[in-house]
C-alpha cells in the first residue's frame, strides 16, 4: 500500500483535550473516565460506530506530576466487560487494570498509586481477557504524561497542543458502510487503509513555532511505523516508552511497533509545510512474510504547515536526562521467554497460573527470543527495562533509553536488564505478552509475581502456582 500523494490534507488535527481533575480530601488528584459508545464521521458521510472514554472515540490526556498521589474513577458504561491498563506506569498489581480487575457493565473502578517514576509518555487502554484487540481497535486509549522537575527545567517545547503536540496514531479499515472491519485479517491482525491520527483522518497541524515537539504513541494493534518525513529532515529524538534519552539522538526515522513511544523535536521553517510519513519499515521478515504484515507499506500520517512568522526557541540542550549505561552484574538470574506461534515457552495464557515469580526491587536478565517467522514484540507491566544486546550487539540510540516495549524480529533475540519496583503481592500477578494485540488475545501472554523476599516458595500454596512454568 502506498498513498504518497493520495491523502487529501483537509481537517485540522484534533488534540485530545487534558482531563479535568480536582483533589480530593485526602489531597489524590481525582480523574473521571467513562467507557462508552459513540458515533465518528472518519469519512465524509458515513457514520462510524465506535468507543472512546468521556466522548465518541480517544479519551482525554491524563497528566499528573512525579510523587503525586493520583485516582481514576473509571465507569464501564458499556454492554461488555472492559478493564483499563495503564500502560508504562509503575503501580501496584491490584491498579494495574489487567484482566483480574475487570469492570462489568454500569460498574465504577477506583484504582488509586502514587506516581513514581520520571517523567514520560504513557498511555491507557482496555485489557480485558480475550477482547483487549477489539476494544481498543474501536477507539478506547488515551494518553497519560508525567511531568518531573528536571524535565520541566529543561528547554524543550512543552505548551500542551501547541508546540507540545501528541499524536495518537492508529490504523483502521471500513467497510462499505463505514463500520470498522475486523474480518480482513492478516497473521498480525488488522492492518487498516486509513491512519487516523487523534481520531482524524487526513489531519493537518498548524503551528507557530520554530521547533515543535512531537508524542508519537503507535496505538494502532498491529501495524509497525517507520516514522520519518517525506523531504528526509532531520529531527532530534528525545525521549521513548520509559522517559527522557541521556541525549537528543539525530536521525531520520524511528521505528514504532504497537505500543511504544516516541518523542521526537523538529524544526520548521517559516512558510513551509512537510509531512510525516511511515516508510516501509524493517521487520526481518523474509520476502513471502513482509508483504502481508505491512514491510512494504509507505503512509503519509500528516502535514504539518508553518505559519509565515514564527516564534523562536532557544537550542536543544546537550544532555538530557542521567541514565548510567545498563550493568549486567545487578542481575540475579536470567529467564528466557520463547515466542512461537501465539504462545510463549510452549504455553497459552492461563488466567489461573502464575508463570514466574520475582522478588522486589532485584534486577534479572530476560532474554526474549522470536523463533516463529512472523513479527512480535514484547511489553512487561509495571517495570521499565534497559536493553542489554540484540543479537548479540550493542542497543541502537532509539534503544538506549528506558523502554517497557520491544520489537523482536523474527529469529531475534533480544536481552533485557529488568528492575522490579518495591510493590508485592502474592495475590495478584502483572503480565508480559506480546503487543500486537490478536496475539494477545489468542494466548501470547504470562503472568508474574512480585513478592517479598523469601516469599518465592510459598506463593504457590496461595495460587496453586503451576511450577513447571515459574
């Protein structure tokens, strides 16, 4: 698919709208979300079904600050089951919004954490069991920043919306009736002819400032972008899933499987216009495999045009943030997790099993290890990882940083230096899965604990653990 100079630019970018928010007695910045059915007009037309919180399609931008006590009051109004994930947020497991904490129709969730953890670009969605790719596939995430002190001392654009932009960008296809098809699936699930972004199709964004930060978050569910401009500038990447880089990396394209973030700073030129496009990405697929699964798809996202006068911005600060290079030594053992077909070493997701169990605040090494010939990638909760090696080599820039989500090409192997946070439970697991989200959904997924140490071995008596897979 190509549709270089096929996309009509002609409806201004929708920005989600940041969420309102109080505090309460107890001093918790207090949000409302609500899961509900709606309507979008994505071609002139046609009304589409779909789902959104507190609105038809999206949700607002939750934003929060580092050591802040916060708590969402999420309503199901839906017809279904739904959860709600806060993807890249470290948080105990009971908050998580994994399948165990299900909300059913006409019922209110009241997760409460503090946050703690730098500041970043996050995200929410549904991750109910079984169902996680058609909900979010009809329009249920939203955005979740974290701000912190260091970063806010830092010159980098930062005005929400207006040259602090995010970019929601997720990939549908409609049928006739402009209902969204899900049957026309490939072995990744459903790779869509329209790229929506903030729920627009064929947006354009003004600005009014020389250098424009951009929040790239792939939301689609299985679509991989190779995020780039069409006159090949130059832009500066600064931050991806877990935070801000040790330093603004110089490149051309960066790479997004489902889920992961990037933020990227460009610069712009009174007058001009440019567009961001996806070029046909590299997936390590063989030839037969990489036209099915979108490795030859070349998609214009959006235009961005300049206003003819332009308000400067001061330079690009060398360093960013202190990140010391990943030491192998921290860790305590290693774990190999194999995906192959939709499963994981050899097992379907089992709601009733525990796979591993971990002990709080230690390190351990996974080594995440693709021996199908399709593409996957690899998302842990409540934990930021470093990435040690693929293959054997040393991590490119855009993978030096702080990640909770991994590409892993087929017959790739790639090591991971995890950390786990202080929060226990020998109750309640977190999960790690693969991202493409009807992987997902048909059993490539696992569960972990985290508990006290000592605890290990005791756990299973709680949760009739299955010790031949943790």
């Amino acid at each position: 698919m190509d549709t270089v100079g096929q996309v009509d630019f002609a409806r201004p970018l929708a920005v989600p709208p940041l969420a309102e928010s109080h505090l309460d007695g107890d001093g918790r910045r207090v949000f409302d979300l609500v899961a509900q059915d709606g309507e979008r007009e994505f071609v002139p037309g046609l009304s589409t079904p779909t789902r959104g919180f507190n609105g038809d399609h999206l949700g607002p931008t939750l934003r929060a600050r580092q050591g802040e006590r916060v708590a969402v009051r999420v309503r199901n109004d839906l017809d279904e089951v739904t959860t709600v994930h806060w993807h890249g947020m470290r948080l105990p497991a009971a908050m998580d919004g994994t399948p165990h904490q299900a909300i059913e129709p006409g019922e209110t969730w009241e997760p409460t954490w503090t946050v703690d953890q730098p500041a970043a670009t996050l995200w929410y969605h549904p991750h109910p069991h079984g169902e996680t790719e058609k909900q979010v596939y009809q329009g249920l995430a939203g955005l979740f920043l974290v701000d912190d002190p260091e970063e806010a001392a830092l010159d980098l654009p930062r005005e929400y919306g207006v040259d602090d932009i995010p970019l929601v960008v997720r990939d549908v296809r409609l049928d006739g009736q402009g209902r969204l098809d899900r049957e026309s699936r490939n072995p990744m699930g459903v790779l869509g002819d329209t790229v929506l972004v903030n729920g627009t199709a064929g947006p354009y964004l003004e600005v009014e400032d020389e250098r424009v930060r951009l929040r790239l978050l792939n939301a689609s569910t299985a679509r991989v972008y190779d995020f780039g401009f069409a006159d090949d500038r130059g832009f500066a990447l600064v931050g991806t899933d877990g935070g801000l880089l040790a330093a603004p990396h110089r490149t051309t394209r960066v790479r997004l499987s489902p889920g992961e973030r990037a933020e990227i700073v460009v610069d712009l030129v009174a007058g001009e216009s440019t567009v961001l496009r996806s070029t046909p990405p590299d997936l390590g697929t063989g030839d037969a495999m990489t036209g099915r699964v979108g490795g030859r798809d070349t998609l214009d996202i959006l235009e961005i045009r300049a206003a003819g006068d332009l308000r400067p911005a001061p330079p690009l600060p060398d360093t960013l943030a202190d990140i010391p290079p990943p030491d192998p030594a921290e860790s305590v053992t290693t774990r190999e997790f194999v995906l192959s077909g939709r499963q994981i070493n050899g097992g379907s997701m089992d709601m009733s099993r525990v796979d591993e169990v971990v002990v709080r605040d230690t390190a351990e090494t996974w080594v995440v290890r693709n021996d199908h010939n399709q593409p996957h990638n690899f998302h842990v909760h409540d934990v930021r990882f470093r990435v040690l090696d693929l293959d054997g080599d040393p991590p490119p820039p855009p993978l030096s940083g702080w990640k909770d989500t991994v590409y892993v090409p087929p017959g790739g192997e790639v090591r991971l230096l995890i950390r786990f946070g202080p929060h226990t439970d020998p109750e309640v697991p977190y999960m790690y899965h693969c991202h493409l989200l009807l992987h997902e959904d048909l059993g490539m997924m696992g569960q972990f604990l985290v508990v006290e140490p000592g605890q290990e071995d005791t756990v299973g008596t709680l949760l009739d653990v299955d010790h031949d897979h943790g």
